[in-house]
C-alpha cells in the first residue's frame, strides 16, 4: 500500500511537472522520484458534490489504490472531476488501473 501525499508544496509540485491521463471522471497525474515509496494523493472538489459525497469518492479511491500493485518512486496525485460521484466502484477501479498502466506506475505494466 502507498504512502498518503499530504503536503501542500509535495501537491503542487506534482500538479505542475507530472505527467497526466485524463479521463473525462478521473485525471491521474504522476511525478518520479527517487524515494524508496510511492506516494498517492487525494483531490475531490466542491464540484464533485457535497461533504458527504467527496468522502465517499475519497474512500472509494483510497480503497482501490490499496488493492494495486504500484511501483515505488513516484507521487501521484488523483484528481476527480464532476460525475465520480455516480460512477461505480469497478469503473472508478477500471479508470484507475487503467490510468495508472498509462503512466508505467503499476508493476505488472510494461517498462
């Protein structure tokens, strides 16, 4: 399981030099480092919903990138825009995974 990206400064710098895949509910955006982990990143606005609703999607996520095989030395900041809301787990699992194997994050993608 990754490490929690909690700094304000660590968030923007992945923000503005990491590379992204888009997807029209979830952006990945992932910046190498030379740590020994790999460092992940919640960022659910007040688009998304309510309180309530950006906790779920946050555990939602949380959840899903618990179950993946990353590689160490990045940090990746996951973005959800409008509509996450309503997506269901395997598709925010599928956007995830799938985002993620674009970025050469998770183990079993290619090098």
């Amino acid at each position: 399981m990754p490490d929690r990206l909690r700094n304000r400064s660590d968030f923007t710098e992945v923000m503005r030099k990491g590379r992204r895949a888009r997807h029209p509910l979830l952006q990945l955006v992932a910046l190498r480092t030379d740590a020994g982990t790999t460092r992940v990143g919640y960022s659910v606005s007040k688009q998304v919903g309510g309180a309530v609703v950006r906790n779920l999607v946050k555990r939602r996520l949380r959840a899903i990138v618990a179950g993946l095989p990353w590689r160490s030395g990045a940090d990746v900041v996951i973005v959800a825009r409008s509509g996450a809301d309503s997506a269901s787990y395997g598709e925010l699992q599928a956007i995830v995974s799938e985002n993620a194997r674009k970025l050469r994050l998770l183990e079993d993608s290619d090098a």
